[in-house]
C-alpha cells in the first residue's frame, strides 16, 4: 500500500496540479490546497452554511479506479478528479468510517466518508459522471470517487510514501457520503 501521486490547487479548480510532496496540516488539510480549513470549503456547502466544520480536508482516490476508467476510453491522470492522494494496493471504499490511515512516516488522517461525484465530472468528460457511480445488486447506490478524511497528525508526506491502516474499534460504520 502506497502514495502513487500527490496534488493540490489554490484554486477552486476540477484538477489539482501533481507535486512531489505535500505539507499536512493538523486540523486544517494539505497546505495550500483550497479545501484546506476548519471550516467547509466546498462551495456548494458553504453557501447552505459556511459554520459547518470541514469533514473533507483531504480527498483520497485509489488508482484503480483511473485504470478502471482509462479501460473504458476516459483520459484522466493524477490529479485530473481532483484528489490530493492517489494511492495504490488499498481498498479506500471497503474501509470503515474513522479508520486512520497513517501517510509516510507521521501524518495521520481519519476518513470521514465517501466523495459524492458531482456534475463537474461530466464538464470535463461527458459520462465520468456515470463512470463513477455504479448500483449494489439490492439498488443501493454506489459511490466510486474516493473518499474524503481530516488530518489528525500533521508532516510532510512525499510520493512513493507507504500507507498503514488502523481500524476504528466494533462496531465499524460503513462509508456514507460527506
């Protein structure tokens, strides 16, 4: 399990540009990324309240799903659907709510649930949208675009960097979108 790409952007922008290496901060997200505060930085939830505390500091995607995508003709690449960290060989959707990933050698961030796609993905590509949803066999929706957590421990974390999992305690709640 490992950090394949790191990104981040200003700006309210679809992609964030790829770098070598990001600066975590406790409390607050990946230093100079737009989402980065204590309180939410989406647009979209800050104009229904700008007060409520920022669940989605740090977006995760595993790169599986790019694979998953680039076989189906979409042209994406790291930092195209805007995560911070693409990671590789983990499981990010199977993971239970408040699980603690820890980054490199110190940073720790608590997943606080799923990335809900928004209509941006098909902006950039018609059907990625689509793409990135699926249906359970009982209906249930099934959300496929990473996952969203808050820095616990802040560090710099660099690409190449492992990733180690630690479950919360029983019972484990399953993802729900943030």
């Amino acid at each position: 399990m490992k950090i394949l790409a790191l990104s981040k952007s200003a700006q309210h922008s679809f992609t964030k540009e790829c770098c070598e290496s990001l600066n975590f901060l406790a409390g607050l997200g990946v230093e100079g990324d737009a989402h980065c505060g204590t309180t939410v930085k989406h647009r979209s939830r800050v104009r229904v309240d700008p007060t409520q505390p920022n669940l989605r500091q740090v977006h995760l995607i595993h790169s599986e799903l790019l694979d998953e995508l680039r076989a189906v003709g979409f042209a994406v690449a790291p930092g195209t659907l805007g995560e911070n960290v693409l990671t590789r060989g983990i499981k990010l959707l199977d993971l239970p709510a408040d699980t603690v990933l820890t980054l490199g050698d110190t940073v720790r961030v608590r997943i606080t649930g799923l990335r809900n796609p928004c209509a941006q993905l098909d902006n950039y590509q018609q059907g990625l949208t689509a793409a990135v949803l699926d249906r359970a066999e009982d209906g249930t929706l099934i959300r496929k675009a990473g996952i969203m957590a808050v820095v616990e421990t802040g560090g710099c974390v660099r690409v190449g960097d492992s990733i180690a999992v630690k479950l919360p305690d029983l019972p484990h709640r399953k993802l729900e979108r943030v």
